[in-house]
C-alpha cells in the first residue's frame, strides 16, 4: 500500500513539473531601440546630457556635486 502511494504520488509530481515546464506563449522579443527613442521623446535628459562636457559653464561644480572627487581620479580611457 505504501509502495503503490508513494509511487502515484511520485507520478503526479513528475507529471505536475513536465506541465510546469511545457512552455505557454513564445516570448516577444524586446525592442530595445524603440524603448530609448520613446523615452527621449517623454523625457528631455538628452539635452543636459549635452551639456555635460568640459566646455560647459559648470562641469566642475555639477561633477563634484553629482560625483564627489572622480575629477580628482588620475583616469585613462
């Protein structure tokens, strides 16, 4: 009796995790360029990332505000 319990039991786990993994609906594929170009056209961030460059007025003052001390880092690209 026990034998014949854990044997159904042990087919119905099995049975119930092949149905788990049988799958669904394929996965669409992301459009990762579409997302981008949707959120520069919500958000305007593309024009102050612009302004970021060493030529403008406050670089220094805004990197050190945003990111302490990395000016003062000896970097190499």
């Amino acid at each position: 009796m026990k034998k014949t319990l854990c044997a159904a039991l042990t087919a119905v786990l099995t049975l119930s995790l092949l149905s788990a993994c049988a799958g669904g609906a394929p996965q669409k594929q992301a459009d990762l360029s579409e997302f981008a170009k949707s959120l520069q056209e919500k958000y305007e961030f593309a024009s102050y990332l612009m302004e970021m460059t060493p030529e403008y007025e406050y670089f220094e003052e805004d990197m050190e505000r945003a990111l302490p001390e990395l000016l003062d880092l000896d970097l190499e690209q």
